[in-house]
C-alpha cells in the first residue's frame, strides 16, 4: 500500500463515517444527534498517520507486513483508552470466548495493567498460578525473559496462554520483596469450577465462588441445593475474595438467589443501549438466614456487584479488605468471526447509586488476613478443682449439646489457624444462628405459657358455668 493509497483510504473513512459510533451502532446501538460526537477526523491527523505508518514501512529495521503494523495501530489505540478496552486477535478471542464459557489453556490469573504494568488481580483457583502461590498485586516483570515494559495487555495475555503441558516462567515483582523472582509453571487446561461449596457447621455453609461465568447463576442453584440437603440454611458465608469477576449477567443471577425483589445494578454509558437496570425476582432461597459476604484486593468487577448490591439492599454483612474497584462494563463487539474488541462502553453503580470504579467496596467490618496462632495459656485451677468445692445439682448438660459445641470447638481452631478472615466470618454468623435460636426459643416458650394460661382461663370459666347450671333454682 502507497502513501497515497492510504491517505486517500483514511480520508474515505473519514468522510463517510463517524469513527466513534461505526462499531457501536453495527452492535445495534441507535444513534444519536449530538453535533460533539459526530466529528470527522482531521486530514491533518489522517496525513500525520498515514506518514508514520509509512515510515515504519520503508525504513524499519526489520520489514512487518502492513496488515500487522495496522494491528500494531488499533492495539495502541485501544490500549491507551482505559487498562479493560483492547482489540482481540483470533487468538485473544477464541481465548476469550473459552474463559466465560468455564474452560481455557494457560496458568489461571486474572491480569489488568496498573500503572503501565502487568499485573495480577487474582489467581483462579486450583489453576498452577494458585498453587506456586501467585499474588494479588505481583507484577508481571516479564514473560520466558521478554520484558512486559510497554506491552498491551491483550500482548501479555496472549503469552501466556498455550496448550496444556507447555512450560513458562514469570519474573515476578512483589512488595515487600526486596528483588524480582522467576516463578516455573507449566501451562494446564484449566476448567474452572464456578462454585465450591461445604458446610462448616450443621446449618452453617460455606458458598466459594471463583469466577463469574455463564453457567455460575446454575452453580450457584446447585450448591444451594446441596448445602441445604440435611436442612435449612441458618447462615451462610458467601466468599468472592480474589473473584477477578467475569459475565455481569450471572452476578444479577446470583444476588437474585439471595434477594426478594428489588435492584440489583444499573449501568450508564454514552449511548442508548447502555443504560440498564437489572432487578432480582422474588424468592429468597435462604429465606432471610444472614449471610456474610467475603471479599478483598483481588475481588473484582462482577464481584462487586454481587457485594455492592447485597450491602446495599441490607441483606448482608460484607467482611474482609476493601475491593479492587473495577466498576466499569465492557461489551465484546465482533468485527469478524475472528476478531473482536472488548471496548468499555458503560459505569456500573449499586442500588444506592455508588459508582464503584477506582474505589471499591469498603466492607462494614474491616478483617485483614493474618496468620494467627493459639497461645498455650497453661493449666488453669477452677472451682472443680478447689477440695471441697460444692457438686453441681443439676443434671448434666445434653449430651447432643456437649457434641456440637465440641465440634464447633474443632472447626474454629482449624479455621482461626488456616484462614482468620473465614473463622471471623464464621464466628458471627455462628453467634447470630445461636440469638436467632434463643429468641425463637423464648417466643415458643411464651408460646406456651400464654396457651397455658387460655387453657387454664378456659377451664376456670368451664367450672364457673358448670357451678351456675347447679345452682340454678329447678
């Protein structure tokens, strides 16, 4: 392609089309008549491009075909309007399409850029990034040694997936070490569990979900189910802590488990089609039991969500670290069969009309994880043990009781030494099904004593009536 061919090219483009709404109205979105936005790009502009491109043709060092200097230009052009908008290859889109569907080839993180870095918002879990103990906030320093200094995200990415069994090793930077470290993996094909659920106590569950897919509304329905099969739920820990987020459509499907009626998410956005407002369905499937929602630094984006709305509609306590603050929507826009862009097109806010982008969730209770430990007090002497103290009277306690709390004894020492946040999460919901029982046991108990008390008052009036009829002149 000549200089002039291509300035002639770009100045058509020009003049017969509006750049900014082109894409976004071939995806179906209607146009509107605000004279700010249809602009046609500047010759001046077109020319100064067309001469770059030119001279990137002829005088680089290396020859690059021209169809991939012009991909070279729409990946700069994306890249540079936000860290989530990029311009995926049949690669990056088939990638794409794999990872929302449950099922891709790479090591399992979730990447965005920060600060013009690489950097990692989660490792996916069972994924080998999870287990060579990849972080939250590493930084991708380079990839099988070429550097990730001003490459796309979309670059990254393609990098780092491949077919399973492939090896690939990270150089990672990480606060609080004092120099980079190369991190091994081999590449696996990783289809990731949506959900992964267990009771932590009877009538306590747990409900981890690691990634927001299509399928996850289903997941989620499921573990419900199976958490439920001994009885119903007194409470329930719901854990979105290093959740890099994923399809919005399954975060309004998981809070509408938990909700009866109501807003979930509105989005705002430039055009028409990208305002919308999401509500839940009526039927809580919990029934109102609390639930405390877990979340941290690598919670992200549909996660947000799902903690934004619970947190806002009163329905549950959000527990741990503050969010990562992902409060933008991007819509994958087909160019092709082959390629796509994920461009960001809208701004997400909760029902309270909190935008959540660059700040996050802030959690009602602020639990940093930390690595905590029992301390050995020693033997300590009680009343038992004095000679001569005075025997309990009463009955011994039930032994069901004694088993239980020696259970819950078992199951908060392992969580207070694995996972500090999860036992404080634990530990409150514990605490909350306990009141809950005592005031349902004391309102059976007044139950019955005002059933008595009519019982009694009936009866009275019975022998009252009878002693009249006695008495009654023949």
């Amino acid at each position: 392609m000549s200089l002039k061919s291509l300035s002639l090219a770009l100045s058509a483009l020009a003049l017969t089309c509006n750049p900014v709404w082109a894409d976004e109205t071939a995806a179906g979105a209607e146009e509107t008549a605000e004279p700010e936005v249809r602009q046609e790009l500047p010759l001046d502009a077109l020319k100064r491009f067309a001469d770059v491109f030119n001279q990137i043709r002829q005088g680089y060092v290396k020859e690059i075909p021209q169809s991939e200097l012009m991909d070279y230009a729409i990946r700069g052009m994306m890249s540079n309007l936000d860290p989530h908008s990029a311009y995926l290859n049949k690669e990056a889109f088939t990638d794409l399409q794999d990872s929302t569907a449950g099922e891709f080839g790479g090591i399992g993180i979730e990447v965005g850029k920060e600060n013009g870095f690489i950097t990692i918002i989660s490792p996916i879990d069972d994924t080998p990034a999870a287990k060579a103990g990849l972080e939250s906030g590493d930084v991708i320093l380079s990839i099988d040694g070429e550097s990730m200094e001003n490459k796309s995200l979309s670059e990254a990415i393609e990098l780092m997936r491949g077919e399973a069994g492939t090896p690939i090793t990270l150089e990672i930077g990480r606060s609080g070490e004092s120099q980079p470290f190369d991190v091994e993996l081999e590449r696996a094909k990783i289809p990731v569990r949506s959900t992964r659920e267990r009771l932590l106590a009877p009538g306590i569950g747990y409900l981890r979900i690691s990634q927001f897919q299509r399928k996850t509304d289903d997941d989620v329905a499921k573990s419900l189910a199976t958490l439920a099969e001994d009885g119903p739920l007194q409470g329930l820990v719901l854990d979105l802590r290093n959740n890099p987020g994923g399809v919005l459509q399954a975060s309004v499907g998981v809070v509408d488990h938990f909700l009866d009626g109501g807003l979930v998410v509105y989005t705002e956005g430039r055009i028409e089609d990208a305002a919308a407002e999401y509500n839940a369905t009526l039927g809580d499937k919990l029934h109102g039991a609390p639930i405390v929602v877990l979340v941290n630094r690598g919670s992200a984006s549909a996660s947000e969500i799902v903690a934004g709305a619970l947190q806002d509609q009163k329905r549950a306590i959000i527990m741990g670290t503050q969010s990562f603050g992902k409060g933008s929507v991007q819509t994958v826009l087909p160019l092709s069969e082959d390629i796509a862009v994920k461009l960001t097109t809208a701004l997400y806010f909760t029902p309270s009309g909190r935008s959540i982008q660059a700040s996050g969730i802030t959690p009602d209770i602020i639990v940093e994880r930390a690595k905590i430990t029992t301390v050995e007090s020693g033997r300590r002497i009680s009343e038992a043990d004095l000679k001569g103290h005075l025997e309990n009277v009463q009955d011994s306690q039930d032994t069901d009781l004694e088993a239980s709390d020696n259970f819950d004894a078992e199951i908060s020492l392992k969580l207070l030494e694995d996972d500090n946040q999860l036992f404080e999460a634990f530990t409150l919901l514990r605490g909350l099904s306990i009141l809950e029982q005592r005031k349902q046991s004391a309102k059976s108990a007044e139950a019955e004593a005002e059933a008595e008390a009519e019982a009694e008052a009936e009866a009275e009036a019975e022998a009252e009536a009878e002693a009249e009829d006695n008495d009654s002149p023949m």
